[in-house]
C-alpha cells in the first residue's frame, strides 16, 4: 500500500463504537497493523476540526499512510486535512451511519477492518467542493455528500446527547418532528437552469444515511455529481416521496428531479436560513456553490466496491 511503512491511526474517541470499548479496539487493530509492517501510531482529537490539523500535519511530515478511525464527520476531517497529496486514506469505521464504509463494502467490524485495509488497493478519487457566498470563514470539502434544506435543518436541530444515546434512530425522531410543518424554499442553478426545491442532494453515493438510496447511479469514481432535487414547501409531501425512495420508484416523479452536474448555485427564495450539510455533519447556510475536485485524494478502497461500480457502469 505504501512504500514508506509509517502509520497514524487518527481517531474520534467519541465516536459511537470507541466511546466505551474504544482504546482496547484501537490498540488491537493498531497491533494487526504493526504486526503487517508499519510502525503505527494513535492519536486521538481533542474536538470538532482538530482532525485537519492533525492529518494535515502528518502529511507534511511524510507519514506513508493515515487511518480515520471513526464516523462520516471524522473522516471527512482527516481526508479535508490531506487533500491533493499523494498519502493514500485509509478507514475504520466507528461512527453512528458509516455511510462509506456501507457504500463500499467495509467491515463494521474494527479488528476485521484493519485486516481487510492490508488487501485495499489506492485509488485516485475526486471530492466536493462547497462554498458559501455569505461571509462564511472558509470552503469544506467532501467525499460523500452535501445536503440543501431538510436534510441539514434535520442535522442542525439534532441533539447531540440523543444521537449519542438513540444513534441513527435519533434522525428519524428529528425527521418525523418535522411532520405538518412547512418547509423553506430555495433555488438551485444547474447550466443555467433554475429550479426551486426545499430539499437538494448532491452526491458521489449511492448509499444514503446507512439504510436508503436515493441517488442510484454514481460512485466515488465519478467525476460529477448525481443530483437529486425535491420540490415542495409541504413536509407531508415527502411521505410520497419517502415511499418512492424505498420503493426505488422516484424516476420520473412528480416534483422531482434527477440531473448530474458538475457544479451547482444556491440561493434563498425569501429572507430565510437554509442550512447546508456535508458528509453528515452541519456546515452552514446559504447562498453558496457546490463543484467537483477532481483527482483529490488517494483512498484505500475494497476491490470488490470498483467490480462492482464498473459492472453496474
């Protein structure tokens, strides 16, 4: 996997499957990957962002290979932190959804994960790229996703402490308190075409959340972006489409619309707040534009997951 046989196993140690059992977890697959060669260090963050700078870091000082252990949020820092290097990414997943490692094929399990990443080839991915035209600090970075409205209003009300506690379940407590409410509206440029939704997807997955699909043709291989627009300030008109999602029937619904792009505007419809998620986590609201990265990241990946992306292609 790497020619230099140095290692950072860099670890969110609040992380759903690390909270109670985690150093014991960690040491026994830092030992599978010591016992493969690398000498392996752990290093746990100490906070949101913390993780950026850590790889970031690492990267610079020439490590050969960097490990996320922890959920979608943890390794959209550390993979934030090594962008357009040539220092492959490799995962253990031990978040709350674990939407990458479903989305390719991953163990759940830690010990059987690090195994597994010794057999992983390096592949040469593209990202996302968002940025927010409203004074916001900087740009984020993502591999999986962004979500535009209901999505990320569910992601920003979400109580810490219940997510913790309840896990996945928490989300469609959240979702379901939404029920009867309206939703706010926004607009979405794509080549020049303007439509008007309240919830936008914009993804290089096809899995969403751990459990549905909503975008079903793309992969991290691609090089634009499956986008999947629902229109509609009326939340029980998602029951519909809800039943489309599980039914895989949402081609050619009404109110809805699936496009790729390579690059996307948003903007409010009224004097509201929109909220903008990336890779499952919060990253702030609009105006703002979404774009492809190409050639990002060097991502250790299963060699089933690329069988089966070309097999489908």
């Amino acid at each position: 996997m790497s020619s230099r046989k140095t290692c950072v196993i860099i670890y969110n140690p609040l992380a759903g499957k690390l909270k109670r059992r985690g150093p014991d977890r960690l040491e026994r697959a830092r030992r599978i990957l010591t016992e493969a060669g690398y000498e392996t260090t752990l290093v746990p963050t100490s906070g949101p962002g913390d993780a950026v700078a850590l790889a970031r870091a690492w990267t610079a000082n020439g490590v050969g290979l960097i490990v996320a252990a922890g959920g979608d949020g943890t390794i959209n820092e550390v993979a934030e932190g090594m962008l357009h290097s040539a220092v492959p990414l490799g995962i253990l997943p031990a978040g709350t959804a674990n939407v990458l490692a479903t989305e390719t094929g991953m163990s759940s399990n830690l010990e059987a994960a690090a195994r597994d990443l010794l057999t992983y080839t390096p592949e040469r991915i593209s990202v996302g790229r968002l940025h927010f035209n409203n004074g916001a600090p900087d740009t984020r970075h993502f591999l999986l996703m962004t979500g535009v409205g209901l999505d990320a209003r569910i992601i920003y009300n979400l109580s810490a402490r219940l997510k913790t506690n309840l896990g996945k379940i928490a989300y469609w407590i959240a979702a379901f308190s939404l029920m009867g409410r309206r939703l706010e509206e926004f607009s979405v440029t794509i080549d020049d075409h303007d439509y008007r939704c309240s919830f936008a997807l914009v993804s290089k997955v096809r899995n969403y959340g751990g459990d549905l699909k909503i975008a079903r043709d793309t992969s991290l291989f691609d090089d634009q972006f499956e986008v999947v627009l629902f229109q509609g300030h009326s939340s029980l008109r998602y029951l519909r489409y809800f039943v489309g999602v599980v039914m895989n029937r949402l081609q050619g619904m009404q109110g809805l619309h699936i496009l790729r792009a390579h690059k996307l505007h948003f903007s409010p419809v009224l004097d509201t707040r929109i909220y903008v998620q990336v890779d499952g986590e919060y990253a702030g609201h609009l105006p703002g534009s979404v774009e492809i990265v190409s050639d990002a990241l060097t991502l250790l990946l299963p060699p089933l997951y690329k069988r089966r992306v070309e097999l489908s292609g």
